[in-house]
C-alpha cells in the first residue's frame, strides 16, 4: 500500500492506495495552531483504526505541501504512525524522476503533482484547472512541461472575502441561478460570483488556446470541480482526485527508479 498526503490551505486529503486502488481517501481541515501535532496525531491514529489499516502493508509515503508550517509536523506524525521515512515532493524528487520544472523552488507542489498525473496518464498538451482554495490553470506542453500557469481566488474564497468584509450577508449556497438578475441578496451573489466564474474559466480556457494555438484538451480537477453543470461540460475530463493521483505516480516510479538504481 502507498500513503499520499497532500495539505491544501484549506484541507488536508491522505489517501491509502492498495492495489491501484483507492481504499481509503481522508479529508480533514488545516490548521495551524500550536496543537496543531497533538490534533493530526489524534485525527490520523482514529482513522487508522476505524478503516483498520494494517500498518506492515505500507510500502511507501509521500507528502505535498503548500502549507511550510505543517511540513515538518506531518513528518513526524506520518513517520511514528506508518513507520516509514517519507518522502517529501521537492526539487531533489523531480531531479529524480527527472521531471522539468521551471522555477522549481516557487511552484506549487500540488500544482507539480497535477502536471505529473496529467503527463503520465491522461497525456501531454492540456489545461489543468484546479477549483481549489486558488483557481488555477496548469498548461502542459509536450513532454509534461509546465508552460505557465495562472492563479485566481478559487470560488469559496471570493464568497468568504465577500461575506467577511460585508455586513449581515447570509451563507451562501454554491448553486449557480438560472438568472444573472437577482432579486434578493443571496441571488445577487449567486449570480455575480458563480456566473463570473463560469465566464472566466470559458475565457481562460480560449485565451490559453489562443496563445498555445493548439485545441488542447482541458482537465477540471479540485473539490469544487462539480459543482456547477455550465463550467463542467467545458471539460474533456473531470478528475477530482488528480493531485493525489499524481502523487501516487510519483512515489511508484520514485520507487522504482531507485531500485534499478541498486
């Protein structure tokens, strides 16, 4: 079995994979208090035993971060839990796959790992968009060069802004209105946030087009990827879990290349 770790600035996903198969997939908040190591120990040893996980069957562990301050916690808790070293997704990991990516030091890991599930198994030349905290937009190139990429605020983070710098605005729900013209408050967000992504992913998605001049296929991935009908059916492909995928991909072909390297 492989343990993948990725921590988003808003959640936390660790999948065990048995099998080619995923068999468990957690997903718990991030935080970064000072009990940050006791509340990880505690949330990680109950899922453990719940899903009763048999620790000897771990073969390997990989972690992706964008959060600096939980690197080093969840290593230690990773480790005296699964019992084994973990590797963590930098730049020696990339020289080792030997897997180009510009600026290494300054791209998002989780960015990284979805340009490597894209490159090893669906193929090169598409868009990533990733509906996470941040909405971004991974262009791949031949070979699985990340050509650029772009970041806006994702879709529940443009709603939080709004909602915490605006006074008696109620929760609102990520249901996209079949009109652009509201008629009460909730409606009127609905309308401005959720049709304006829908109108900025379509652009995005041409312009990037525009400037590769290629028809590349485009890939939704992130927790937000199927909440709205309009903005899905601008994509070839729909994989939710395509950064923990990639992550996999690059723990097993790690692997691997180590032990030929023997």
């Amino acid at each position: 079995m492989q343990v993948v770790v990725d921590i988003g600035n808003s959640s936390i996903v660790i999948g065990i994979n048995g099998g080619g198969i995923w068999q468990h997939i957690w997903r718990i908040p991030t935080i970064q208090k000072e009990e940050a190591s006791v509340f990880y120990n505690v949330e990680l040893a109950s899922k453990i035993l719940e899903s009763n996980v048999h620790i000897d069957a771990v073969k390997g562990v990989i972690l992706s971060t964008v959060v600096p301050a939980l690197k080093q916690i969840f290593i230690d808790v990773l480790e005296a839990h699964f019992q084994h070293e973990v590797r963590v997704v930098e730049p020696s990991l990339y020289e080792l796959l030997d897997y180009e990516v510009p600026r290494p030091y300054e791209m998002g890991t989780d960015i990284v790992a979805n340009a490597y599930c894209a490159y090893k198994k669906h193929g090169s030349a598409c868009i990533i968009v990733d509906f996470g905290t941040a909405l971004t937009f991974t262009t791949i190139g031949e070979k699985g060069i990340i050509k650029g990429v772009a970041i806006a605020p994702g879709i529940k983070t443009a709603m939080k802004a709004l909602n915490s710098n605006t006074a008696q605005l109620p929760e609102i729900p990520l249901d996209l209105p079949d009109s652009v013209l509201g008629m009460n408050t909730t409606h009127a967000i609905q309308a401005g946030i959720l049709w304006g992504y829908v109108g900025m992913v379509r652009e995005m998605l041409s312009k990037i087009r525009s400037e590769v001049q290629a028809p590349y296929n485009a890939i939704a991935t992130g927790g937000l990827s199927f909440v709205m009908a309009e903005v899905q059916e601008m994509f070839e492909l729909i994989d939710r879990d395509l950064t923990i995928n990639g992550l996999l991909l690059m723990s097993q072909d790690a692997q691997l290349i180590e032990k030929n390297n023997l």
